[in-house]
C-alpha cells in the first residue's frame, strides 16, 4: 500500500510539474521575452489611454495586439487585471505610447521563459 501511495504521489507530482511547464508555453509568434510585462488596471479606447500596473499610457493608432489564440488580435479585447507583454517608446504628451501589446496567461511570470 505504501508503494502504490508513493507511486501516485510522484505521479501527480510529476503532472503538476509539467502543467506549470505547459501554462508557460506561449504561441510562436510571440517573442521570447518582452520589454515590459505588468498588468492592465484601466483601459479607455475612446480616448487611447491604458494605465498598466499603475502606469498612464497612450496606445498607438496603429498598435499590434496578440492574443493568445490569434496572431491579430483588437484592442476591444483588452480588459481589466489581463497580464499582458508590451513595447512602449517616449511620446510627445508626456506619456508613453504603446506600439505593441501581447496578453499574457494570468500565471506567466518572466522566470517561466
């Protein structure tokens, strides 16, 4: 009895391994790593603004989002506590402006990579 509850208990050890493993996997076309990773607390469409992990952004006219199941994705996806991947660069209004945006698993964490 002893053995069999060994056995099952390095065989869900095993499969939690591996699921942690799985969830890190991200599509081919997203890039290995990313510029700035953080989570979206606010999103306006209507005036281009994202505050992202508590940071005001403007989101570029011409921004690229990727979802995780589709190479092109829209802004109108974007909601509130998604964990999402992006490139930003100095923009004239003081904020920076967004020109690439990737979302994320909710458990990804850079280390995972």
């Amino acid at each position: 009895m002893k053995r069999i509850k060994l056995l099952l208990a390095t065989l869900l050890l095993s499969l939690g391994i591996n699921g942690a493993a799985w969830a890190a996997e991200l599509p081919s076309y997203y890039p290995t790593s990313f510029d700035n990773i953080g989570t979206i607390d606010r999103i306006d469409i209507k005036t281009a603004e994202a505050v992202i992990s508590d940071e005001l952004f403007t989101l570029s006219m011409n921004i690229k989002v990727h979802s995780l199941v589709t190479k092109h994705s829209s802004v109108r996806g974007l909601k509130k506590k998604m964990k999402v991947g992006y490139t930003a660069k100095p923009s004239g209004n003081g904020a920076e402006l967004i020109t690439e945006l990737w979302v994320l698993p909710n458990d990804y964490s850079p280390s995972l990579q």
